[in-house]
C-alpha cells in the first residue's frame, strides 16, 4: 500500500524531517510533484542537509528513493545534490530511480520564469525562479522534454526546435541575459543523468506494491499552493494534494492507505499572496526568530503567523488527511498567550470556509486564544512530559478538526519527535 506525507499549510511544514523520521517504515519513498522549489532540511550525522529533488530517504540504506514522473526536474540541480549526499556515503546508484517519463527544467524554463515574474511588477507571484511554472506549462502544452527522451537521437534537434520557441517568448519579454553558461552547465549534467538509474516509473512502483512493498509518497509545497485548491494564482504549479500521488506516480487510488498530514504549531508563508493570520509586528518577528523561519531553497524571510484552523480543515478535507504531525511545538515555548483562528469574518459575519477569493474581501481572523505552557519542550521524549497548556492546545486542535494529531516534532533533531497517540 501507499502511504501519503504532505504539507497542510503553504509550505516548508517540516516534510523532510518527517519523512525522514518514518522511512524506516518504508521500502520506497517517493516524489509525486513540483521540483527544485522545494528544500527538504534533514540533519544527517548532526549535519545539516537540503534536499530540493532526491526524496528524503536517501540516508536511509536499503531504502529506494524514485522521483516520479509528475517531478519536473532539473539536472544541473539534481547533480549537485547526488554530489552532496556522496559526501555522505550514499551511492545514488544504488537506491535513486527516476521516473522515464519526468519532465526537464531547461535552462530556458528558468530564464522565462524570472521574465515573467519581472513583467508581473507589483503582482509578482514570489515564485523560487526555478523554471517551475514554464515546465508545467511545456507538459501540459505538449511541448515539454523528458527524462526518457534523454535516450534517443531526436533529442537534440527537439531541444533545439523547443529553445527557439522560447527565445522569441524571451524576446518578448525583452529579456536579454546571456543563458549559455547555464546551458553548458546543463548538457554537462545531462550526460550525469544518462548514468543514473532511467525506469518505467509506473512499471516499477506497481510491482513493488505487488510484491508486498510499502511506498511512502513525500508532498512538496503545501496544499494552501496547491494548483487547483490553493490560493491561485499565489500558488504553485502542480498537485500538491494527495490526488497528485495517483497522476504523479502511477497509482490507483485504491492503493492509497494513509494520509499524514504535516502542520506547524503556527503557520508561515514566502513569497505573495494572502495569508489571513499573518503577524506583521513583534510577536510575527518573534516566530521567525524563534523558528529560524528563513527559506531553505531561496534564503527569504518567511512570513510568520498563527495556525489557521479554516485552512488546516480545508486542507483535511481536500486530501482525505487521517492523522496529523505537529512540527515547531518548541518554537512556541516562550509565548505567554497562543491564538488559534477557528473562523474568518469578512464583512462582520464569520465563515468557517475558505473563499473563492482570499483577497477579494479583507479577512479578520477570529482567533481563541490559550495559556502558553513557558517551558523548554524540546528536552521532552514521552506523552506524559508535555504540558498541561501543550495539551490544551493540541485538544482543541484535534476536536476542531476531527483529525488526531499523532505525532509532535519538538526541534529540528532526527530523534526529537513525540509519539501522542
Ligand atoms: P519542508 O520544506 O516541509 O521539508 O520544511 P523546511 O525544511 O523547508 O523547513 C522546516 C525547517 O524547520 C527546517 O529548518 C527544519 O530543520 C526545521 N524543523 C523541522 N521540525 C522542527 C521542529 O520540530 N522544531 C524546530 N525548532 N525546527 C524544526
Ligand atoms: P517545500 O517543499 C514554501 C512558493 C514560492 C511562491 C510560490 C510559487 O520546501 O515546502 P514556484 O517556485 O513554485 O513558482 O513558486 O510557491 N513555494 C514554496 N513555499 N515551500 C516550498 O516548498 C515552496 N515551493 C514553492 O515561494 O510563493
Ligand atoms: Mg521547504
């Protein structure tokens, strides 16, 4: 069976940690979505470690990792990371597959990525300037190149055919950097790619399933930047949700068992867009110190708030979400009071749905607010260390929701995680 591990915020929940944490469990892990937008922190021999495509359970031996066929990837980026988790032992030769069917970023995605965001002025969406949103696009237009075409004559002359497509969108947009020393860079990494393990992506998950393998599907982004639920067009540009696991990898929905759904005791957010609970004064300053809450693919400051229990609902309802970890509990430590927003009042009344339109009304967050608990939570190992307020807090959070909450991540440690089930 499949289980499913994803983000219920917009992003940057902890996925990495987690999903390192539960590979144990698991004969392969794989990524259904997004790309090189995504920076997955784990700590690795108390080493710090980002992985932005290379599922996160790359350290663990025996385990197999497949980036799926909904990745649009990017091999110049891919490389570095092989070359980072070398350091680290790990023969990606061995345990990294890569769906044939996967999608590349082109240097060119890149280039049209930053132009079209330039052209957005003050509407600019924040992306990553990954390539993202312009792969997508390629796919969906039928244009796009794939990780099997790698392998066949034909490629360079339809590389060719594609890039003189997306000059003249360049030209367009006036935009004139000179891109060829990212695609010496990239051609470079294509011939890496050629030496990595190339599968039938769907081919080989579905045998591994009938074999009795247990599959971890690992979200990237979160389901508030989802492509179709999210807060469009503040979004990303995929499926972040757990129906991308099926179309991502090759699944039937029937295989699918477990959704875990991983949620910050509070909430941030980077790059545009609305965020109703967001905390622009000290108290926000404070989680983002607290939380170290700085963008572990681009560097920004996150945009830091309280937990938002309308979207963290939406979010459960979307994707089928049957438990709940809770990461950063330890960032709350030191706050006296704690707000949850249960509802949104726009225009005096209060809604408990998320809107069509976030930003078309100005949200008021209706939020109840509890005692802190003002105690050091990331020496806590058992259920019956936490706190009465901790308690307190997550209860609330478990009855509004009508989701448990199994797990609490107490700091960013491998082994500092709480079972409360
Ligand atoms: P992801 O994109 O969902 O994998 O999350 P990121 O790696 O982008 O961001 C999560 C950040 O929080 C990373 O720096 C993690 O090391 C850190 N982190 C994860 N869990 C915890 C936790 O429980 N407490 C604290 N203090 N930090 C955590
Ligand atoms: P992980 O997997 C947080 C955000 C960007 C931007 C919007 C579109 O680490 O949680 P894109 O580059 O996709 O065109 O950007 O989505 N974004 C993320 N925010 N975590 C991520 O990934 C993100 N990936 C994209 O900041 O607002
Ligand atoms: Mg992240």
């Amino acid at each position: 069976m499949v289980d499913v591990l994803l983000g219920l915020q917009w992003g940057d929940e902890g996925k990495g940690k987690i999903v390192d944490y539960f590979a144990r469990n698991y004969d392969i892990i794989a990524r259904f979505q997004g790309g090189p937008n995504a920076g997955h922190t784990l700590y690795v021999q108390d080493k710090k470690i980002v992985l932005h495509q290379i599922p996160s359970g790359i350290f663990h031996e025996g385990i197999i990792n497949l980036i799926g066929n909904g990745v649009v990837l990017d091999p110049v980026i891919l490389r570095k990371e092989c070359d980072t988790v070398a350091t680290f032992g790990v023969d990606v030769r061995k345990n990294l597959f890569i769906s044939e069917r996967t999608h590349l970023i082109l240097p060119t995605h890149r280039a049209l990525d930053k132009a079209a965001e330039l052209s957005k002025g003050d509407g600019k969406i924040g992306s990553t300037l990954k390539g993202i949103s312009p792969a997508y696009m390629d796919k969906t237009g039928r244009n796009g190149l794939r990780v099997g075409d790698l392998l066949h004559k034909s490629f360079i002359s339809n590389y060719i055919k594609l890039r003189l497509k997306h000059q003249k969108l360049l030209d367009n947009y006036n935009f004139s950097d000179d891109i060829s020393a990212w695609e010496e860079e990239f051609f470079d990494a294509l011939e890496f790619l050629k030496t990595l393990n190339i599968v039938s992506g769907e081919y080989f998950i579905n045998d591994a399933l009938n074999r009795g393998k247990k599959v971890l599907a690992e979200g990237a982004q979160g389901s508030m930047l989802d492509i179709d639920f999210g807060t469009f067009p503040f979004v990303t540009s995929s499926s972040t949700i757990s129906a991308g696991v099926c179309n991502g990898l090759g699944v039937a929905p029937q295989k699918i068992r477990e959704v875990i759904g991983i949620s910050k005791a509070y909430c941030t957010r980077v790059g545009s867009g609305p965020f109703p609970t967001e905390l622009e004064g000290e108290t926000g300053e404070n989680l983002r110190k607290t939380g170290n809450e700085f963008g572990a693919t681009t560097g920004r400051p996150r945009r830091c708030g309280w937990i938002d229990l309308v979207a963290l609902q939406f979010a459960c309802m979307i994707n089928g979400v049957t438990s709940i970890v809770m990461t950063k509990a330890d960032v709350l430590d030191a706050f006296e009071e704690l707000s949850i927003c249960i509802a949104y009042n726009t225009d005096g009344e209060d809604e408990n749905k998320v809107p069509f339109q976030m930003t078309r009304n100005k949200i008021i967050p209706n939020y109840k607010t509890f005692k802190g608990w003002m105690k050091d939570s990331s020496v806590f190992k058992y259920k019956n260390e936490l706190p009465v307020e901790m308690n307190e807090y997550i209860d609330f959070i478990n009855r509004h929701l009508g989701v448990p909450v199994h797990y609490i991540s107490n700091g960013p440690g491998r082994d500092q995680i709480i079972n409360i089930s």
